[in-house]
C-alpha cells in the first residue's frame, strides 16, 4: 500500500464547512442572542449522531435482508445495536446542555426561526421509518405536519424510506424462518402450553393461600389472574391471536412471536446467545428512543412552558403523546408476558440441546 | 479538642449491620437464586438515598420556616437542593443495574416475595409529603394502596408527615412575603401587564405577515394565540386565577406566582440571583422525580411484561399514571408561560435597582 | 408452592437495620454536621456496591473453576460481568454526589473521624483480591498499610482470599486449555507470524514514502517500528515472553496470550463469540476501577487539597499512584498491541472453520 | 417586528453542509470501512462543542475584561460556566461511543490516516489557550508537535490566541482587584494567622493524644504537620510565595490566592455567593478537563495498545503525561489546603458584614 496523499485533520474532518455552518438568525436582524449558537450546535450534533444511527441501521437491514443471516454476522449486528443504544443514551444526556438554555434566553431568538421546528428534521424521520414505523402507524397530526411542514423533497424521500422493507420486517421474517415451535419433532408448543397450565394453576393457589392478602385484595388477584390466562391463551391460538394483530395490540406474527418466546427461555445455549443479545439490543433501542421522546417533551415543557408557539410548534402535549407512539419493538418490551420460570420450562431433548450447542470441551483439553 | 476513642472505618459505618441485612427468600426455600441479592442491595441503597434526600429537605424546611430567611442561607438552601438533584440523578442513572436482571432471573424469587411491593417505600412517601403532596392530591388507587399495603405505623407516621408544613407551602409563604407586585410605589404589574399586550400584538403582526405560513396553519395560530391571550388574562386577574386554583391548575397563588414571574425576570441583579437558583434547583428536583417515575415505569414493564402480577402490583400503568401526577413544582415548571422577552420586559426605577444591587465596585478598585 | 409467610417490604430489606446505621461523630461531641450523615451514607452505599460485586464474582469463580466451563455457562459470566461493569459506573458517577461536600463542610467533622479511613475497606481490598491482586503486586506502602490499619480479623480475611485462586488465575488456566496456538494441525501461529513480517513491511513503506512527513519525523517514526518489531519478536519468542514476565511486563502466560489473540482476530465465529465479550467484559471491570480511582483521586484532591491529614491519610498522591498499579486485566487492555488487520489474519482451513461455527441455516429454512 | 423570510430547520442548520462533510478516506481507496463514518463524526461533534466552549469562554472573557465586572453579569458568568462544565461531562461519556469501536475495526482505515492526528485539532489548543495555558507551560514535545504537525495558519492563530488575555489573567486581576486581605481597616490576614496556628496546635493535640495511632503513626504524622505548617508560613510570607510562584508550584498572586481563600471562607455572605459559585465552577472546568484527558489517554490505549504508530502518535504515554498538566485552575483546585474550619474562622465586623450582605428581610415583611 502506498499512501499517496498525506491527510490532515481538519481537511479530513472538512472542518471549515463544519465550523462556519453556524449563522444565528438574531444576527441578521442585527440583534445577536449569545445563546442562539448552542440552539445550532446542539442540533447540529443531533443530526450527525441521526446520520450515524442511520448508517448502523442500514448495514443491518442489509446483512439481515440476506436469504441467510450468515452465523458471522451476528455479532456485528448486535455490536452495531449496541453502538446505537450507547449513542442514544448520549442523546438523552445531552439534553441536560439544552436545558442550560432558560426561557429568557431563548426568548431572545425564538421569535426569528418561524416556522422552523424540529418537526423538520429528515433523519429522525428516516430512523424511525428504518426501525419500522409505517404510515399506518403515524398519528392523524403528525402526518398533517409531514404533509404542511416537511419540504417536497424531504417528504418523497421518507415515503420511499418507508416502502423499504424495515429493520422490524426483517427481524420478523429471520424470527419466522426458525422453526422452534416444532423442532425436529419436538413439539415444543404443546410442551409450553402444559407447563403455562402448571404455572397458573400454582399462582392461583399462592393467591389463594396467601395469608398477607387481605379478602379484597385476593378477590382482585384472582380477577387479574384470569385476564393473564386469557393472555396466554391468546399467544397459543392463531385466531385470536390473528385478531390481536388486527387490533394492533402485537406487531409481530403468531410464529415469529414463538421463536422470541423460545430464544428467551433457551437463550444460554450457545446457538441462541448472540439472537438472544439482539433482542435485548432491539428492546434496549426501543426503551431509548422512548426516553428519549419522554426527555425531550420535559424539556420542551420547563422551556417554553404551556404557552403555544407562534410558529405552530404545539409543544409538549404532541411530544408526550409520541412517547408511547411509535415503540417498534414494543413487542420484544412485553415479551416478559408469555416468559415461565426456568423451573417449569420444558427440557429440550439431547438431539436439540447438540444442534444449539458448540462443544466447547474440545478446545479445552 | 480531644478525641476520647479512636474511630474506625467499619465500626463508623456499622458495615456488621449493613452487610448482614441481605437474606434472600429463595433461600429459606431452599432455592436460593443468585438475583435476588442484586434486588435487596439495589432497594436498600435507595432507601439510604431516600434518607439523604429526606435529611436534606427537612435541613431546608427548618431554614425557611423561620420568620425570615436569613440571606447568608439562601446559599445552603441552594447546595442542598442541587445536592437532592445529584442524588437523584444517580436515582435515575441506577435503574440501568436493575435493568442487568432479565424477565427469566426475577422469576426465580419473584414469588417468595408476595406480598412486599415498592408500593410499601415508607421513606419515598415521606419525600413526597415533605415536598408538598397531600392526601387530596393523591390518585383514589394510591390511598387504597396506603389503606391496605402499608403497615398501621407507617401510615401513622405518613399522616404525621401530611400534617406537617411542606416545602412547597413554606416557598408560597417566602414568595407571597416578597413586595414584587407592587414596589416601593413602583407598579411593576401594570407596566408587566402593558408588555403583555405589546408581546401579543406583536405575535399577532408575526403570525399575520409571515409568509411561510398557509393558510389553514395561520388559523390555527390565530386560534392558539387567541388561547395565550386567555391564559396572561388569568394570570393578571384575581378571580379568574382564583378559577384556575380551584380546578387544580395551579398550585401556588397569585401573589406567589407574581413574585416568581419577578425573579425570573430580573434574575441577574444580585438580590435575586440565589433566589432563582433556588427556584431552578426546586424545578429540577421536580424534573427529575418525574424522569424517575418513568423511567422505573418502564423498566417495570420491561421486566415484568403486561402480566399482572400475583402480588397485586397492577404494575406499569400505575406507575406511569403517577408520572404526571405528584409533581409538587409544577407551577415552576410552567413559569416559562408568563415571561416576556427581555427586550420589553420593563425597566426598573433607579431606586429599586440599587435596593436588589450589591456595589461590587468597591471590592475592585 | 405454598408461601408460609407475608413479606414485607420493609421487613425483607431489614430496614429498621439499614436506616438506624447513620450516627455521626460529630453528634457525639455535640456538635452536629449537617454533612456527616451524606459522608456515612454514600460509604455505605459503595460497600453495599461492593458486597454485590463480590456476589458476582464468587459465582464466576465458581463456574470458571469446573474442570470445563459449560458452554451454557459462557453467557451467564458474561451477562454477570456486564452486571458488574454497569455498577462500576455507578461507582464512577456517584463521586459527583460526593463532591457537593465542600472542603469547609468536611472540615465541620473530620477531626473526629481518626484514623478512620477508605483505606480501611475490606471489601474493596477482597474485591482486588478476587479479581487476582496478590500480595506480591502491592505497593510497599499499601503492606504497610494492611499491617497498621486493618484490623487483625479483617487482615486475616484478605489474606485468605488472597490464598484463592482468582478471577485472574482461572481465566489464564481456561484461555491456556485452549489448543489454538496449533488447532487440529493448523500452525496458526506460524502463519500469523508471517503475516506480522507483512504487516511491519508495510508499515515501513508508509512510512518511508509518506509525503506527509518530515525528514525528522521519519527517522523517529523508523525508530519507533523497530520498537514494535522487537515487542512482536518478543510475543513469538518462550525466552523473551519468559523475560518479560519476570520483569513484570506481562502477567499472562504466553499460551494464554496467544489464546486471547486468537480469540479476538477470530471473535465473529459462533464459537468465539462469547469469549471475545468475556474478555472484552474483563477488560471493561479494569477500565472502570483505573477510571474510579483516577476520580476518586481528583475528587480527594478538591475536598482536602494538598494538605496532609491529621488521621494520616496521605491523600490524592498515593491515591494516584494506584490508578495505574492494581490493574489485574492489563494484559488483555494492551492486547490491541498484537492484533493484525483483517485483510493479512491467516483464513482458517474450512475444518475448523466448521468446529468454530454453529449451521444457523438449519433454523432458517 | 417583521418576519421577512421564513425559516426551515435544515437550511437554518445547513444540514446539507453538515451532512455531507464525512468522506472516508477508506472508500477513495476502494475498501470502504464501516467504523470510519463512526470516527469522522465523533470528531465532528467533539469540534462543534468545542466552538461551543470556544463561544462561551470568549464572553466570558469580554464580561471579565471590563474595568469593574457588573454585578448583574456575574449571575451571566457563572451560567456560562456551568454550560462549560454541561457539556463536558457530555465530551467525557461520549468516548463511551469511542470505545465501541474496536482495535480491529480501526485497523481497518487507520493507515490511510497518516499523518492527521487529534493533536492537530486547532479548537482544542485555542480552548486550553483561551483558559490560560502560555508556551511558558507547555511541555517540550508539544511545542515540536505544534511546529511539526499544525498548519502554519494555525500555528499562527494559535499564537494570536495565546497573546491575548486569558481567562487565568482576568481571573487573577479581578480576585488582585478585591481589597479583602485589609478590608476597610480589618486586618483580616492578621486574623486567619492567628486562627491558622490555632488550627495547627489542635491538629498537634490530636495526634499527641489519639489513642488510635502507633507510635510510628504518630511520628510520622508530626512530620506531615511540619510540613502542613511551612506550606501556610509560605502563603502568609511574601517572598517564600514568590519563590513558590517562581517555581511553578502557583499561578495565582498572592493578593488573589488571599481573595479566593478570603470568599471559600465567607462564601455564604450575599456579596460573596455568585463569586464564590465563579470559582468553583472554574474549579470544575479544570476537574473536567483533567478527567477527560484521562479518559482519553485510557480509550486510545485500549484502541491502540502499546504500540506506535505509524503516523508518529506515540499514543497514551504522552496523553496520560498531559493529564496533570495543563491544568489552568490547579490552584483554586488545591485551594482546600488553606482552609481552617469554621468554628475558628475570624468573625467579621458588623460594618462588613453589612457590605457584604443584602438586607433580604425588607422583601419579606
């Protein structure tokens, strides 16, 4: 190799386009606000971390849209899962930098970004539509404000983001593809659905026996108890389950629901370690992106109060409402649901535990 | 001084105490699972956690229940305060740990537990009691809950707390001694209602001219503007704040809320710098008991599901309904309603700024 | 299962216990500090911390002391160092709620503390031990130390978990059990080596043509290549590896090394997977004790200056001097010294490939 | 006002610019590498925030260089300062991203790096130069870097930056400024003197009679007092501080060091809080930094390991040598050495404590 043209820092970094990308609105109307430059940068940065999730989320949309998730691959996909929950989580501490910002100050300014909103901005949209959000899944408002708000442009090229198959498609058609439910005749559903009956049956006598438990109470207990049963017996039939589906209470298939349940009670056996850390990577970048929607709204309300801004910005009430909107992989988040004891778990044959095992004995000899 | 008897590091810690209070309830089954010592030891540094906040917060309430508050102790109010908010930062930041414990690990104890529940958090309810929630501003479900989960002498002792003068009362009472509406002769709400007007027209002139606007977008603007107007209306009108009160919209009172609007507004002269520290710290501890409750409802959900749990905890969706309520500082929260821009923010007689000034120029010369 | 017993919330955490465990000094002198009581609290929640450490790094050392580690076993060490690793830095963070104690505040009550001291902790000193500090690793002074101000039990007890066989010690003996320095007749290390000599060559060619350099920082840039081909030579070398660990260079045996090297250039094959996050996970725990040290030093620095104290704390430059002994991963923190871009790392013949890997396909018909 | 064109979020963030400033270097060579988009940006962030730090030292510095600092800006000061700090803690927690980027991933792009290094970023010598750090206290191998490896434009505004008047400088004048050492005929230093050697013989009472020390202990102990004595005979005597001063081991004058001391001890008095906050968040700025150096030099040596490279960053060894250096406010830092406890803090005469106070009761009548 020969390295034919030296590189410098800051050409390579192009900083002079970065550091002179900074041009407060307060200055051309020849009143500087000393605070409108952090409002700038900060947002700057958002969007170049939003570029930097978008690029860890292509790569794995692409390695999973393979017709094989090659056994290599996996980790790298739950390393780049898990670079994208430690960017989130700067995310959501970088708020702490905007909420330095008091009212006052950006009362300053506020005034001469009109309509500017962080409505606008492409790349949270782009990310949201490469996890999964469809239009389907959008609020009346919020395509009211893609439709009055986004540029033409912006607008076509998160409409063609959205006809991509998405990260949660394709998790759900590798999750589908797997044949846990019937492995090599072992019919591990007819197992679960025994051992669901055994653990039901030994909460309802806790319940019943318990004597910390006041009348009331158990009376409560034991109503809840039924509504986890039907719970279950949901999960293990297809119509009903189907009918779930319909009403958006689960996003993912009957199947690809029962490979997730599977890879969680089995996850330590060495063919299900790696699936199992990219569940939780998913369940952790939902639970982020949730926090960080709830963080944001916070300090939108301590900023600007309940006023409503003259550039339409409805403030925080729209951001609460998106908090529990637009969860992914909120499915994965209520997997907890359908999970039994270990104690209770059905026991693989010795055929399956050899297919899901690595012999690691021979490299220790 | 003399010191009588040499100290040393376990024994000033009582670590025999500390250390030895971990007893799993698998155990006594038989059954002991590894996780259940990182459930009791989290809860257990929460609870030393709460005690810190609570040691703080009375230090605080004794300082401002004097008939005055000594100037020289606006600072220690303030430390402490931004103390509470560092612990609870850690508070929030925690949760991570217990999030290191999965669905399948809190099965394998969660049972031996029934029926303690974080509900039973004496201390939590005290923090909240001692920084200003009362049993009217409690949720029916939550005085159920105290009714039947809590011991006879901790709900005593939680009633004592109720009885007692809050924070929140204790900063109404500093804030409605204060002078602000009307100074030395200096009608600052009559000149603060004039900008009012002058802001709003100007808002108008915006929304009306602005060319980036549509016109369905312009009207709902108009209508929200007309909504703002209404909202300034009732701050500046005894009855109709009276109104408001009553609904529960607000906390604090009128004349209270004035002399907050005032510091905020006049924030840097040096009388009320240390006020409006203290002021920001009480809104950030609110900030932050707000992130914890969500932040735990979540990560309730995550580890428990959906399910209901044998114990009675209705679980998340309690919690998260409590995510909004018992925010004590709201009121502080939502002052970023009523300030103006400082450009038209008026300005204060000679006389008046000298009262709230320190002349530092004689430390410098 | 039938419970016997209510449990209570309080009751389960032994509260009475833990919330009765703060009595200051200063109290006993009559003379109260406010800030007595946070500097007990937050102590107690490190030891707390601690005994949680150490919970997890028993049941490490007791899967990791089976004469084979189970695979099913891998993640469960893994998820638990992760647990340890998220405790680390709430270690870390919490420092910031120490550090709301002011130099003048400490001094309200320190005097009373002699000799009491950090130094005094037994469990941070089991927990050193644990990971695999022995005696001969220690600092003069810190001997001295252990003889005069621990107490005999205490000194007793350390001693004996120095006498086990560490966290240290078992992963040695695990990575030394693996065959992958010669695997099923591959000489990897033959091939590895050569490419090494590529990789140094090419390295000489950058350098020597690199128009970016200065005649000056070619020549030292050459030197520095020479430096790196010895410490390669030295890693292929017994002898020099021998050397090298007598001097103290190096801990890790030279089988184990190459392990760890093979483990990390290999670590996306299903079979290596886990071991490279177990060693990534060790390499995290040491990153995190020389980053709380280093915190913990600064933060002494800030609070006592550089006075030295009444009770014989030498303070913050002993503390620094540990930041960068006690290190027991260090091996595996410099292990980025041996590792080669992927486009020279020897292909593996497809037998072992297939002995490293799991037939995922199976799953995904 | 008039509003004349509207504004939208990316063209007001010139996120084209932005977004389009990351270039691999690995693609012009036809072997594009994941992680270097990860590297481009992360270094991008970190200069935005530095122009951020950059924009509020600047401020800082033009409030400070008035003749007499107004009273209503130190409240601005102290502000700016705590955003400083805000985002530090931000640049120390995103290395966490760093490190998600493993030593093989770099090697994948690193070659064609040479010779850009971080050493090179032009912001963060104006950041250090702008707090205070001359040629006078660089370190020889950074001034050969700085005229090797910078550009001459940037060598040249790097002098320009160190030419000017620096945040140290006008920290010192005004602190030199206050006339507290002989404050309107209160001899204050001969006071602190006599409290000093009050201190000093408690402190050798102590270890005269504490039953918990050994006889070596003790010895040993009266040697540190010994010491503890000359380092306040040297900042009471004129010309053993000089010859301090002249050895590096301080910055500040005397007359400053005596008015920091002077508001550490009176810091709660009204005049005194808001200077006394400028302080210690300068202190933190200095914490901050020489924590995230730390961190720094940690991350590159687990990224690098030990060897050189070859584009001459002869990597941690010299970042962990900057860490104790280059510390701007190394004296406020170490200011907790000259502080006496409160109960023997001279008393100050009323007539200064009323310039010093505000009388805040006329407020609350």
């Amino acid at each position: 190799m020969k390295i034919e043209k030296p590189v410098y820092y800051g050409d390579y970094l192009q900083l002079p386009k970065i550091l002179n990308a900074q041009v407060p609105e307060s200055s051309k109307y020849g009143k500087p606000a000393h605070d409108e430059t952090l409002f700038i940068i900060i947002h700057q940065t958002y969007e170049l971390w939003f570029k930097q999730i978008l690029h860890e989320l292509d790569s794995i949309r692409e390695i999973m849209g393979k017709p094989f998730v090659p056994s290599t691959d996996l980790s790298v996909i739950n390393s780049r899962l898990e670079r994208v929950t430690t960017i989130q989580q700067i995310l959501i501490d970088q708020i702490r930098i905007m909420e330095t910002m008091t009212t006052l100050d950006f009362m300053e300014f506020r005034d001469y970004l009109v309509p500017a909103s962080g409505f606008q901005s492409l790349q949270f949209r782009l990310v949201e539509a490469t996890l999964g959000i469809k239009p389907e899944h959008r609020m009346e408002i919020e395509k009211q404000f893609f439709n009055s708000r986004l540029k033409p442009e912006d607008r076509k090229q998160l409409e063609m983001a959205e006809a991509k198959i998405s990260v949660f498609e394709l998790l759900e058609a590798w999750l589908s593809r797997m044949p846990f439910s019937n492995f090599n005749g072992f019919d591990f559903w007819g197992e679960y659905s025994v051992a669901v009956d055994k653990m039901l049956k030994q909460d309802h006598e806790i319940i019943s026996t318990n004597p910390g438990l006041s009348d009331q109470l158990r009376t409560m207990e034991l109503k809840n108890l039924e509504m986890t049963k039907e719970t279950f017996a949901t999960l293990l039939d297809a119509d009903k389950f189907a009918a779930w589906k319909a009403q958006g209470k689960v996003r993912l298939s009957q199947k690809a629901m029962f490979s997730a349940v599977f890879i969680f009670l089995y996850r330590d056996y060495p063919a299900l370690q790696m699936p199992f850390k990219i569940l939780n990577s998913l369940t952790e970048v939902d639970e982020k992106f949730t926090t960080w929607r709830f963080r944001h709204a916070i300090m939108v309300q301590r900023i600007l109060g309940t006023k409503i801004g003259t550039g339409g910005s409805s403030g925080h009430e729209y951001l609460k409402s998106t908090t529990e909107r637009n969860r992914t992989f909120l499915d994965l988040f209520n997997l907890a649901t359908f999970l039994i004891p270990k104690s209770i778990t059905p026991e693989l044959p010795v055929s399956i535990k050899n297919q899901l095992d690595i012999v690691y004995d021979s490299f220790q000899s």
